[in-house]
C-alpha cells in the first residue's frame, strides 16, 4: 500500500513537469497561469535609411584638400566634398568644434597617406602626423592637418598641391609627358581676347594689357588639338590680398578653334559692384573622373581668400562650379557673385 502511494505521487509529478509548459493549467479544481516577464526596455535604434538628427554629417564622398609646402612637411585643407560632376561645401551646422572631431578622426587619423597631384599627374604623398581643429571662425573654419611629404622629380619645384586620399585618388599619371607652357601664340592672343571682351561690357580699359596680365596657365583639353588656357587681367589691383575695393578683374577660359581660341567661360568682376574678388588657378585635375580636368581657383579680396573652381559639362559647356559662401574668417570666404558671365 505504501508503495503504491509513492507511486502515484510520482506519477503526479510526471504529469505536472510535463504540463508546465502549457501557459494555463488546471488541477484539483485550481487554475495556474504562468505569465512571462515584461520585456526590458530597450533604446531606439535608427534603420539604415534613418539618420540620428543630432550627429552632424560628414561628407559621404571623396574629400578634395589644398596642400601647402612648408619649411618640414605641408599643410593640409580640406576643400570641398565631390559630388558628382560639381563640389559641396564642408560646413558644420550645429558644433563646430564636435564636427572638427569627429572629421578628423574619421579623414585625417595620424598615419593617413593622400596622394599629391601637380599639373593632374601625380607628384607624390603626404602622411599625416597632426590635425587640430579650428580655435575660432564658427562653422566656417575648417581642421587642417600636418604632415610629411615625399615627391617624385616632377613634384619637386611646386608649392601647393592638390590632394585626395590615397583610397579615392584618381588614375593619373605618374610622369608628365611634357611641362605646359604658356605658347608666344596664347600670349598674344590673351590680351587681345581680354581687350574685345571689355569692350564689350564698356569698362575703362588700361594702356597696356600685357602688363595687366596677372596669370596665364595653360591646361589640357581632351576634345581640341591643343591645350587651352586660363588668364586673369587686373586693373588697379594685384594678384593677392590687400589694396581696396576699386577697380575690377577679368577671368576667362579659352579654348583652341579653328582660328584662335573660343572664350567658353568669363568671369567679370568690378569692384565697386562686387567688391574685390581677384581669381588665380591653383591648379588643374579631373578630380571627377569624367576625362575632362577642372580647375581650383584661389580668390583674393581685400582681407580674405576663398575657394571656387570652374570646369566644362558632359557637353562641354563650362561653368562655375563650386564658390565657398562661408563667410566669417580670413582664410576661406566669399563676396557677393554678381557680374559673372558665360559667353560662347
């Protein structure tokens, strides 16, 4: 008799483990319910398509830097951001210092290498020992970075450069076939071209238009015979900061034709209108991939210095293609972008 109780104890324990899993059970006239725990709270999180709203943005494509040689290395700036066929300013919104941060650390880390570019061909590296962010200027300053420099020959006797990071530079090539020049053909012409297009906007014109020839560069163009030319003319002004807001600039483009050379982008500015805006090409580079160069231009006015840069379609129509509007610190703004033209 005894034994048989202990076994019908165990075969009603049997029976409850194996109805545990049930979430209600009934037994002897008792209901059991067996509730779960709440689920613990957990913190939202953002779909890849979501940004967080707090977290400034960085730029998502490749980085275009401006690089000056010092006396132990250069310095390294960023330019603007290439997207697609034109450029976007680099601006923080919100922190300024927080943005520095977190660029630096995400495109300039110590170690980092760029490729260097001179005259679109590639003249050697620099590699990142510093970077700090900017001490003042609001969301216009932007980090720079230090760092070492090796060059090839053809990088040797150059100043500044252009640069991008070693994993988004573009195939260039390493040697130049031959240094560009400007020819005894684009010095003449130059002038001349300046001269008819001045007329044409009934501007006081100077005595002598070579001597107000301020820059004349010549770049490759893969759709003419020949190699075109950028030129700026200044009349009571210089090539550099400094002086006041009288007189004006003419920057233009030409490309080679049939007879001489067709004039595919003017940009005028005079002074007491726009203030002084004095462009000079830094330098050329097909920095979008699209077989065609572009070109970076440095503007002067009389206590400041900006960016912008102008450069043809998939037509071959040329415009101005980026201008740093940012205003606010002595290195990187701009003036009102008035008196600006395209002529064909």
């Amino acid at each position: 008799m005894k034994r048989a109780i202990q076994h019908g104890r165990s075969v009603g324990a049997l029976i409850l483990i194996a109805l545990s899993g049930c979430d209600n059970v009934s037994w002897g006239g008792a209901d059991i319910a067996v509730v779960p725990p709440p689920p613990q709270a957990q913190a939202p999180t953002l779909t890849p398509t979501e940004e967080d709203p707090t977290v400034e943005r960085l730029p998502a494509g490749p980085v275009l830097y401006y690089v000056v040689r010092t006396a132990t290395g250069g310095t390294m700036t960023p330019v603007a951001e290439i997207s697609g066929d034109s450029l976007r300013a680099i601006r923080a919104t919100q922190d300024p210092t927080a943005f520095a941060g977190r660029f630096i650390s995400e495109l300039m880390r110590q170690g980092s290498e760029f490729v260097l570019f001179r005259a679109g061909v590639r003249v050697g590296t620099l590699v990142v020992e510093s970077a700090a962010s900017p001490q003042d200027g609001g969301a216009c300053a932007l980090p720079q970075a230090a760092g070492s420099l090796e060059l090839s020959a053809d990088g040797l006797g150059a100043r500044e450069f252009l640069a991008l990071s070693k994993l988004n530079a573009p195939d260039a090539p390493r040697r130049a076939e031959q240094p560009l020049v400007p020819s005894r053909n684009m010095q003449v012409v130059a002038p001349i071209i300046a001269e008819r297009l001045m007329r044409r906007r009934r501007a006081s014109l100077p005595a002598n238009w070579q001597r107000a020839t301020a820059q004349l560069l010549p770049f490759p163009v893969v759709t003419a015979a020949g190699p075109g030319y950028a030129t700026t003319f200044l009349v009571g002004d210089t090539l550099g900061p400094g002086l006041d807001a009288e007189g004006y600039s003419i920057f233009y483009v030409g490309i080679p034709s049939e007879a001489s050379y067709d004039t595919v982008y003017v940009d005028y500015r005079p002074y007491p209108e726009t203030g002084k805006a004095a462009p000079r090409v830094i330098d050329f580079l097909d920095w979008d991939r699209d077989d065609r160069v572009e070109l970076l231009l440095q503007v002067y006015g009389v206590t400041d210095a900006w960016f912008e840069a102008v450069g043809p379609d998939e037509d071959d129509e040329w415009s101005r293609i980026f201008a740093d509007s940012c205003r606010g610190t002595p290195s990187l703004s701009s003036p009102v972008l008035t008196g600006a033209d395209t002529v064909g």
